[in-house]
C-alpha cells in the first residue's frame, strides 16, 4: 500500500486596504512560477496560524497578525497531498508603505487584480471568497 503523509500548510492571506501580499514560486520550487501567498509546512506541535505567520516573516520579512481562518482546503498534488490552512493576517504596524517597504520579492496586488493571476489549483475557492468579499462591495 503507498500511503502518503498528508502535509499541514499554514498560509497568510495578507490583506491591507483591499489589497493581498502575493510572490511567485521560484523556479525551483514545486509548482514553479504560480503566483502564491506566503505560507509553507507546519513544524511538528505547530498551530496553523503561528506557522502562517512564521512563514510570512520569513519569506516577506512583515510581521503579520492572524485574524480567522478563512478555509482549510485538503488537496493532492502529484508532489504531496497537503491540508491548506488559510488564514486571515493584518500587517502589525507600522502599516506597509508600499513604495519604500522591500518584501523581499512580493508586491501588494489589489483583489479586483486576482482572477487574471494563475495560483495553484487548491487555491480556487479561496481566490473565489475573496473576489466576493473585497471587489465591488
Ligand atoms: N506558500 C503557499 N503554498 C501553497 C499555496 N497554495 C498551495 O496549494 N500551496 C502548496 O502548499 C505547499 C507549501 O509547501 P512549500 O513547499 O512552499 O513549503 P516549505 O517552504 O515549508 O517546504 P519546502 O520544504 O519544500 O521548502 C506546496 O505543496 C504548495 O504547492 C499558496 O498560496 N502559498
């Protein structure tokens, strides 16, 4: 029997004034040049939303604050099958500046822009939830 270890992924949806902090996936990563929001494997004993901010700090350098879990997505991609934990993060001040902060590749990207941006696949119904909560409304 081939079972897989199914891996926790701790995500930060980073959101100031209607606007996301997404980075594209190096080449050589897994799912190479897909637009992604930070976010990566939980250590052992680690809560979703400590290891969505970690990861955030780590890849962009901002301080984040996770507010609510917005949608945990299980989901098997031929490289692993992952449970996705999505979750809500404001910038702990000082707020982002957007022309001086360095973030360290990743750039602010207003919602109204997501839906012309290719994620991977397990992202759609988050993509989804947040056209409807913060375009047009
Ligand atoms: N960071 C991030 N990962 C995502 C997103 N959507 C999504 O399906 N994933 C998947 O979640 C997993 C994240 O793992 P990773 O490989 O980036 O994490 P990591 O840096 O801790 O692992 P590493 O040991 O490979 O360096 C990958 O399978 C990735 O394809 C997303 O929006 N952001």
């Amino acid at each position: 029997m081939n079972e897989r270890k199914t891996n926790r992924i701790g995500i930060a949806v980073v959101e100031h004034q209607r606007q996301f902090l997404i980075g594209v996936r190096d080449a050589s990563s897994t799912l190479a040049g897909y637009h992604e929001f930070p976010g990566g494997k939980c250590e052992p004993g680690e809560a979703s939303d400590i290891c969505a901010a970690r990861e955030c700090r780590e890849e962009t350098g901002l301080d984040v604050q996770p507010l609510k879990e917005l949608l945990y997505i299980e989901h098997a991609y031929e490289h692993a099958d992952v449970l996705l934990h999505f979750w809500l993060c404001a910038p702990i001040q000082p707020a982002p500046d957007r022309d001086a902060q360095n973030l360290q590749g990743f750039c602010w990207i207003p919602a109204s822009e997501l839906s012309g941006l290719k994620f991977p696949e397990a992202n759609a119904p988050l993509i989804d939830l947040l056209i409807d909560t913060y375009v047009g409304s």
